[in-house]
C-alpha cells in the first residue's frame, strides 16, 4: 500500500484523517498514485491538478524521502520506500496567504 | 409562518443566517467549508432545499457543493468547467492577447424552475450550465464567441461574469454582465448574445460609447417587470426600460455614482436600492458613512437611509454579489460588508441592525422566503 499524506483542506473535502492509504498497480509514479487518489476520492478531482491540462497546481508540491519531487516527470518511478509503504508521499500546500 | 434564510458567503467559509418572520432574532450556523473562498451561495426557487455554493481556493481550486437539505450537509458535486473548443482569447491587461484561462466560479443562478438546472458565471468570463445538479458542465460557447470576445479585457479583479438574470416570463431570455465586457442578453436559450451597452457611458476607456469594455458591477430586476432593469456600473447608476436595448443614467442625487450592488423592491418594482462607496481609488463610503441610498421612483430622486447604519469612521466596502431582498409582507433588504458584518432591514430600508459580526470579508449574500 502506498501512503499518502494530503493538506488539510483537502483531508476535510475527502472526509479522512491522516494518511490515505492506496493501492497502485503497476509502477508506482505520481500520475498513478494521483490516479488511485482521485478514483477513491473523486472530490479530489481538480484540486492537486488541473482537470484539463493534468498540470499540478502551483501551490501544490510533491515531497518525499526529504526530497522535493515536484518538478519530476509524473511518470518517473517513487522512490522504492515510497512505494513499499515505508515512507509516504506528501502533497504540500505553499505556506502562502492570509 | 414564513421565515427566512441568509446565504453568506466569505473570504473563509460559508454561513446560514436563519429567522422567523420576524427578522429579529437570528441563528448563524457555520462556517461551512472553513478556510475556502464562498464566492457564492445559491437557492433555486423551485426546490428550497436545493442550495449551491461555489467553493474555491489558490491553493486547490474550484469546488462546488450541493446541498439537498436546505444548507444542514453539503456534497461535492462536478468541477470540470471546459471551455468549448478552442478557447481562443481575450485582451489582457497590457492590451496583449491572452488565452482564456478557467479561474473560479463568481456566481450561480439555479433555474426558476428545475432544481437541478443551475448557470454558473465564471472568470475567465463565460457561462456554464447543468442540468444534473452540478455533476456536469457545459459551456454556453455563443456569449464568448461573440464577435466582440477577442476585445474583452479583465477589471481588476478579474474578467468575471458576475451576473445571471433569468427571465420569468420568457424562458428563452437572459442576461448577463461581465467585467469589463458589459452587459449582454440572449433571446434563444443562451445561443447566441447580443450586447445590451447603448446609453453607456464610460470616460475610462478610449470610447466612452463603444459596444464593449464597460465594467457593469451589478443588474437587477423585478420580477413583475422583467424589461425593466437597473445597474450599478463603475460609475453611474443606469436604467432600462427595454430589455436593455437602451440605457439612461438615474444616478440623480446620489453623493458619488460609484458602488457595486443593486437590488429592487420585493414589491415595489419602482423602489430601488443602491450603496454608494466614494470612488474606484477609495473604496469604502463617502464620509465614512455607511449609508443605503432608496429610490421610490425609479432613480434619480434617493434618499439616504442611515437608521442604525454607522455614521461615522466606517471604512468597509460592498461587494457586487452582497445585497439581497426577501419578499415577506414588509421587504428585508440585507448586505454585507468586507467589515464581516450582515445589516438587515426588516422594514425595506427604514432601520438596519446587524443581524451577525465579526465574519470574515463577506462576498456575497442571498435570502430564501420560506413558508
């Protein structure tokens, strides 16, 4: 299972509480894992990437493993601990705004 | 006994303002959707229970909620709003062509009578409709594909369509009003628009008279008079007497013709109210008075209305979507400020009270008259 931490607007919208665990099959990229995310959440459509254009939304970034994935292609392979579960993807908001 | 119930919404979530017809005592639930932009909250006329809101965020978005049991739970409906084709573009601010871009939806306008037909006006400006209870969008590609669509250019808060007026006696005829595009009515159902901007005159673009570029804030109707219509544009308060084929300005005297919203009389169609703020660069009222202006005959000749109004050091301003009318025997009239307060006139503008304060900048508020 994959484990995917979401900002807190978008917990509220899904209706979860901590992490959202998915299963991903296949290679476990950012556009499969966002995949799942939306197929379980469909509310979540829209809001981590545009609907049209499947870009990522600007005050949107992709962590994991300390490391900033934001800017890698959406089918480049997770990190192995991210996809055995052993460390989450985090979807982060921009600490921005009033 | 009729009641009634306010629809807010604000920089950081929704409210519901409920009351008996009294209007007196209020009860304020929420915020719902903390933290997100309520652009607007809506309530078809055909099913009281059926309420929608425009969620949106930077950060994440547009959403849209439904809710079917009169604003107590809320679901998210459809929020894929798709351009027709090739979007084509707009003037930007610079005057350079810029492709239309989906930003957010500023307005919806559920159908008089399908609940589950609602018209939605977004920015970048253009006008959408369901007709499966916001599940699913489509645009209605004729308003933006108007010959005059490439020449539209954004006010500063955006090129949004801000207003829908739906006809109550021709299904076939509606309006609507974008920043800074105009006015615009359609006579087919939305398939082709025609540009309502005769009368118009606006000194901040290089033809003051010209078909397009006219930032209207605000277009109201009475129900009873549906070729009857009154605008707050930028400047100068206007008037219609033919279903916007030519307008007259009414601004009369008004202490400043600037202001955003608009509304009319429950049951006077000849009474109409307006809330002027003192200029473009300065938007908050003149004097710091917070002062509604009533017209009993059509425009031109206004009074103020300040009875439990601040008169002194107010600085808030209202927006376009922020003013209401019930339709219970005495009209309610209701506005909010980006001070975060709701003021309620029980009696059509005689007294005002703040029926709730300390919210977050209100954007717009709407009213149900339940029985």
């Amino acid at each position: 299972m994959i484990r995917v931490v979401l900002p807190h607007h978008l917990r509220t919208l899904a209706q979860v509480g901590g992490e959202v665990q998915l299963q991903v099959d296949g290679e476990a990229t950012p556009r499969a894992v966002l995949d799942a995310l939306e197929a379980r959440y469909p509310m979540l459509r829209g809001t981590i990437r545009d609907q049209v254009t499947q870009q990522r939304r600007a005050f949107l970034r992709f962590f994991a493993c300390q490391e900033d994935l934001s800017h890698e292609p959406v089918d480049v392979v997770l990190p192995r601990a991210v996809a055995s579960g052993e460390e989450p993807l985090m979807i982060v908001g921009a600490i921005a705004g009033g | 006994m009729s009641s009634a119930r306010v629809l807010v919404g604000t920089r950081k979530g929704a409210f519901v303002l409920t009351s008996d017809g009294k209007r007196k005592k209020w009860d304020v639930s929420g915020p719902h959707f903390a933290g997100w932009e309520i652009y607007h909250v809506a309530a078809s006329p055909a099913d009281p229970d059926r309420l929608y809101a425009s969620q949106s965020s930077g950060w994440f978005g547009q959403v849209i909620q439904r809710s079917n049991d009169g604003g107590k739970s809320w679901a998210p409906v459809g929020n894929k709003f798709t351009y027709d084709g090739v979007p084509g573009t707009h003037q930007w601010y610079d005057g350079t062509a810029h492709p239309w871009e989906f930003k957010r939806v500023w307005h919806l306008e559920p159908s008089l009578t399908d609940p589950d037909t609602v018209y939605a006006g977004v920015e970048d400006a253009a006008l959408f409709r369901s007709s499966d209870g916001g599940q699913n969008w489509e645009e209605l590609s004729g308003l933006r594909q108007h010959g005059s669509g490439p020449r539209w250019q954004p006010g500063a808060g955006g090129m949004c369509l801000h207003t829908i007026i739906l006809d109550p006696v021709n299904p076939n005829r509606m309006y609507i009003a974008i920043s800074a595009a105009g006015a615009f009515r359609t006579d087919d159902g939305g398939k082709s628009w025609l540009p309502i901007n005769q009368g118009l005159k606006s000194q901040y673009i290089p033809d003051p008279n010209a078909e397009v570029g006219h930032c209207v804030h605000k277009i109201a109707m009475h129900p009873s008079r549906p070729d009857v219509l009154f605008m707050q544009k930028h400047w100068d308060v206007m008037r219609s007497d033919n279903a916007g084929d030519l307008w007259h300005e009414v601004s009369g005297n008004l202490p400043t013709d600037f202001g955003f919203v608009v509304d009319v009389h429950a049951h006077e169609p000849e009474t109409v109210y307006v809330l002027p703020i003192k200029s473009d660069s300065e938007h908050y009222p003149p004097d710091g008075k917070l002062r509604v202006y009533r017209s009993r005959s059509g425009g031109n000749e206004w009074e103020a209305l300040t009875k439990g109004l601040p008169q002194e050091n107010c600085y808030v301003n209202v927006l376009r979507d922020a003013m209401a009318v019930d339709s219970l025997d005495t009209c309610g009239v209701y506005f909010g400020t980006t001070g975060g307060q709701v003021y309620a006139s029980s009696d059509a503008g005689d007294s005002w009270e703040a029926i709730v304060r300390d919210l977050p900048a209100v954007l717009s508020v709407e009213v149900q008259t339940l029985s």
